[in-house]
C-alpha cells in the first residue's frame, strides 16, 4: 500500500507518513482487535466478523439497547455479537445509528487517476473530522482558494482533539465562522457558494437538506460527499468512522481466521487523498466518496 501511495500523492509533493499521521487525545495504540484509538473494537459473529466504533460518547449510552439489556461493556457487546450473523448485527447498527460495519461487507469504489491538473477555482469546506478537511486541504496545496466554513453552533471537534492534524489539513484555508442554525448565516453559506467550483461536506444528506443543500439546486458545483457507506442509496442513512469503514471494505490483517486493525482509521486519510484526486480528474456533479468503498479499492490493490 505505501507504494501506492507514494504514487498517488506525487501531485502534492507529500509522503505517506504524512498523509496518514494523527494525534489523538490519549495517545495512539498499536492496531489489534481494538483500534489504535481505543474507540473501535473487531467483535467475533456467528459468521463472521463486524467492526463497532464508540467514539461518540452519546453512543455509549445504546449499548444495553444493542445487547438487549446484558450489559453496558465491551465483555456485553462481545458476548452480544458471539450469538449473532452479522446480517442480524448490521441492521442493530442501523437501527440504533451506530457505527456498526461487517468486515468486507463493501464493494470496491472506482479511483480516479493520479496527476490531474484540474485545479478549481473556489472550493468550499463544509466538512468535519479528518477525510473532508484533508480532501480540501491538498486542494490548497494545489493551487485553489479554500474557504472553510466554521458552524458555530456545531463547531468541528478536531482542533483540540488533534491539533496538529488540523494545523496540517486546515492551514491555508480562509476560516469563515456561520451560525448555519441561523438564516443568516445559511444565506451567507449560499452566498459563498454561489461563485465557488466545489464544495466538500462529510455530513449525511438529511441534514444538509435541512441547510438548503441539495445537489440538484447546486448544479454548477463539483459537490465532494465524504460519507461512510454513501451519499445515495441505503448507505446513505447508515453512520460510521475510519475504522469501522476500514473494516467495511476488508482493509485489515489477518492472523488465522481472526482480523487485526491496520493503522489509524485508514478509511479517512485514503478517502481524502481520493477524493481530492477526483477532483483534479476532472470530474463534475456528485462525486460520491463513500469510505468505505475507498477503502475496500485499497484492500483490492494491496497484492
């Protein structure tokens, strides 16, 4: 994989230590059954394999509901999933909105070629977390205008959960502060995008509906979805992480018959790359960057 990677990052004069560095609260483990945040856990089905990733505290709180009262720890939810197919474990994710994935459970997604050279104009930041901002970021270091819109009433967590991957991925953006609960300020969010090339989001489509965005009402953009499992279709109601959705497209080692994590939330940083490289191929309309079909296109090319 880093050969690959060395390859595909050539455009932007990067390295892949540096595309995939991270700092998190607590420090970094190595990968295993747990991710190396801690947050993720490889649960042992009847069939298989799935991937749950507690790293909102709120989804903390589902978990009786998920082991229909048996407990409210991982020894619960292992011993939960031991009794359970992993089609059985999928819908329970999707039921209670959890992070919930069976591993290579998805299809490989199509990757644009490297060395495009259709640099945008204007790019809009709307996203969150690690694979939106880095997709925005090298189109900054390619040569756009990045403008990147800050909810007041939301703000992104990763400046102080990871300051140094948000100086690495957000530094040469212009930071625009919008309280997007407020119609003034999703008026001035439309007004930005009014004269912009792209925009880049990482939030589902409900809720950028409700902002008033929708790609059919914003035709003249190149509209950058970063999502789990997909901007349309079923996946698109189903949530999810870098790890989860690594584990989704099968991006994981193998000892025996059980899975171990491979880095730190893979699915994010390969998303961003690719979605930015898209991007530069030219592509147009909605491009629908779901991390975990990146992440199983990486698992196909691993050799």
């Amino acid at each position: 994989m880093i050969e690959l990677l060395t390859t595909r990052l050539a455009r932007f004069g990067s390295t892949p230590a540096e595309l995939l560095e991270r700092d998190a609260p607590g420090g970094l483990d190595l990968p295993g059954l747990a991710s190396a945040n801690r947050h993720c856990r490889l649960l042992r089905c009847a069939d298989g394999w799935a991937a749950l990733n507690l790293a909102r505290p709120d989804d903390l709180d589902l978990i009786p509901a998920l082991t229909g009262g048996a407990g409210d720890d991982w020894p619960a939810v292992e011993q939960w999933a031991s009794g359970q197919g992993t089609a059985a474990v999928r819908r329970a994710g999707l039921e209670l909105q959890l992070p919930l994935a069976v591993v290579g459970e998805a299809a490989p997604q199509t990757l644009a070629p490297a060395g495009g050279a259709n640099v945008p104009r204007k790019v809009v930041d709307l996203s969150a977390l690690w694979a939106g901002p880095l997709c925005a970021g090298l189109l900054a270091q390619a040569g756009a205008r990045v403008v990147r819109i800050v909810s007041t009433g939301r703000p992104d967590p990763t400046p102080h959960s990871s300051p140094r991957l948000d100086a690495r991925i957000n530094s040469g953006k212009e930071l625009r502060e919008l309280d997007l609960r407020d119609p003034a300020g999703r008026a001035a969010l439309l007004a930005e995008l009014a004269d912009a090339d792209v925009l880049v989001t990482s939030a589902r489509p409900a809720a950028l509906t409700r902002l008033g965005l929708e790609p059919a009402r914003l035709p003249h953009l190149a509209w950058v979805a970063i999502t789990a499992h997909g901007f349309t279709g079923p996946g698109a109601l189903r949530v999810g992480f870098g790890d989860d959705c690594a584990a989704a497209g099968g991006l994981v080692d193998w000892q025996g018959d059980e899975p171990r994590f491979r880095g730190d939330a893979l699915a994010d940083p390969l998303t961003g790359l690719e979605a930015a490289l898209a991007v530069l191929a030219g592509r147009t309309g909605l491009i629908d960057m779901a991390m975990a079909r990146i992440a199983a296109a990486y698992a196909g090319r691993r050799g």
